[in-house]
C-alpha cells in the first residue's frame, strides 16, 4: 500500500500546483490519475493551444505549463500512480482514507484532495452497431499523435473546429495519404476562417468533403477497412479508410467518484469556501470538479482553492501545531 500525506486525485495543472503548495507545509502528496501521463486535459487534449490568464505568462501554451508545474513540484519528489482511474474510497480503523484504483493499487492518506477536473471524459460516439469492434482498430476518438496517421487514409467525421482544424492539419502537412471531411450538414459550427480554409483545400483536392452525410457502417477483416456513408441525396457511398476518427466532443462524467458519498450538485462536488473541504471530514475538492456560489472554472483559481485547502488539511494532520505563513520570497524553496 502506498502511504503519504495527502493523495491527490487528478494530475491536471490544479493537482500539481497543489503539491508544491503541501510541499512548502513538508507534506508529501501522491497522485492518481487515469491518464498515463500528468497534465490532465493540458497534455491529452490541446497541449499546443495557449492559454492567457495564467499570471505572468501574457501566452503559455498548455504544454509548456504542464512542464512548469512539473518542474515546481519537483522538489517535493511527489509520487504517481498513472494510468489508473481512482474507483473507490474507504476510511479505515485509524481514521485515514483508502483509496483504490481500477487495478487494484491501495493509496493511503490522511486526506485526500479531488482535483478531477470536469471529472472522466469520454467521447460522443456515433450510433454505428459495430463501432466498438474496431476501437483501438481503426476507430480514434481523439487524434494524440497525428504522425500516427502518416501515409493512411482517414476519414473525419464532425462539424467544430476540431474536425475541422485536424483535417487541415493531416492535409497540408501530407501527413494523411487521403483525407475525408464527413459532415450531416451543409453547414460548420467551427470558426469561419477554418470552414473556408477546408472549402479552399477541397477545391484543390487535398481534402474529400462530403456534406449532407453521415458514416453509417464499418467493415473490415481485424482491423478497418472501409467506412459506409449515407448521403442525403445520393444513397450509400463506400469510401476505403485505414482510420475512422468521429470528432464529437467529449462529455464529462464524475464517474466512480459519484458513488463516494459526496455532496453532488450539477454534476460537482459542492464544498466549503473557507477550505474546499467537502461534506466528508478530510476530504477536499478543488478546481473545476467543485461547485459553489459565483464558482469560475479556471485554472487561476483551481491554484487558489488548492492553496487554502491545503492550508487546512495541514491543521487537521497536526491540530497541536500553529502553522505560520511563511513566504517564500524570504525562505526559498527547501525540497525533500
């Protein structure tokens, strides 16, 4: 069992920050995460897109902020268990939290601190009755590597900017031996100047754009071969693909942390603004997996719940000492 001072569910930007704020209290922090590396959305969904709000960074791309936590929690040699989504809780003889992942590894901890997120993310799927035979085989629902796709045929399936800029992307950069732009409406709901960039390409024939149409079947001897298309007009059409990728969206679910006991509004954790505490004693909830009055979800002010949450998970670890502010423009920063 792995033991620790706090255990931090989620290793988004919010978790990380917070492990240097308990690192400064000397609390060590271990965090769980189903992704298989940190960073959360930052680093598995836009690692690439700037963000503008983050203090002192007029532009930071999610990425590079993701390293810079990294690099400032360093010192405080946290632990991680990766890959591994947190699916129960349960407080043992001593008072402490057990938490236990999907494949079994036990954490233990005095307290422990949500930093989910919107919680665990998964893709629109679809209706195609033989879909999830060819995920992991042809079927993407989120493009992490787009060399991945190098010298394949793919066909995309969306109207946002997603589907939209990705097919940009895999035909301009020749990546993509052949790209096929899939969409139920003559219409985008992506930005304008995206919409026309893929016209232009299609008029060039870089992009195959099919409007007013849906993927309706796969086929494929092991893995994908072939994806069916139901137009509007013009019946079934057949077009040879070595990858499906629907780009719908994501929808955020609180998962297993749903069933935990907590008080849930709005699909979040509702806690306490004094500390973020929850209604159950020693657990916390921080950045946008939690809901209060005038609640932002950004990412500034996930830092700033962390910081006083863990200002009280301190108190109640050691109720016999006073902790003292101490700043660390006068201290420094004294790792483990």
């Amino acid at each position: 069992m792995i033991q620790t001072d706090i255990i931090i569910i989620g290793a988004g930007p919010v978790g990380l920050f917070t492990v240097f704020e308990a690192g400064l209290l000397k609390l060590r922090c271990h965090l769980i995460d189903s992704l298989p590396q940190p960073g959360g959305q930052c680093s598995e969904i836009y690692p690439k897109k700037p963000i503008y709000d983050i203090p002192g960074f007029p532009e930071i791309l999610a990425g590079d902020l993701i390293d810079n936590l990294m690099a400032q929690a360093a010192p405080f040699k946290p632990g991680f268990t990766l890959g591994e989504a947190a699916m129960t809780i349960n407080t043992m003889n001593d008072g402490r939290f057990k938490v236990t992942t999907v494949k079994g590894t036990e954490h233990c901890a005095p307290i422990v601190m949500i930093a989910g997120g919107l919680g665990v993310f998964e893709p629109r799927k679809p209706p195609i009755d033989n879909l999830s035979i060819y995920e992991d085989k042809g079927v993407e629902y989120i493009i992490r590597n787009p060399n991945f796709y190098q010298d394949k045929t793919c066909v995309i399936a969306g109207g946002g900017d997603s589907a939209l800029d990705w097919s940009i992307f895999l035909a301009e950069n020749n990546i993509a031996s052949s790209v096929t732009l899939v969409h139920r409406s003559a219409s985008f709901r992506g930005h304008l100047d995206s919409v026309q960039k893929v016209i232009d390409l299609a008029e060039k024939g870089k992009i195959n754009l099919i409007t007013e149409a849906e993927v309706t079947g796969l086929e494929g001897k092991g893995l994908l071969e072939e994806v069916i298309i139901t137009h509007q007009t013009q019946g079934e059409l057949r077009k040879k693909a070595n990858h499906f990728i629907p780009l719908f969206g994501l929808k955020p679910s609180l998962g297993p942390i749903s069933d935990w006991g907590l008080e849930i509004e709005k699909n979040a954790i509702k806690v306490n603004t004094l500390d973020y505490s929850t209604n159950i004693p020693g657990i916390y909830a921080i950045g946008d997996v939690n809901t209060y009055e005038n609640k932002l979800k950004l990412i500034l002010c996930g830092f700033h719940e962390g910081t006083l949450a863990v200002q009280s998970a301190f108190a109640r670890i050691f109720p016999e000492k006073k902790n003292v502010l101490k700043y660390t423009t006068v201290n420094g920063v004294q790792g483990f």
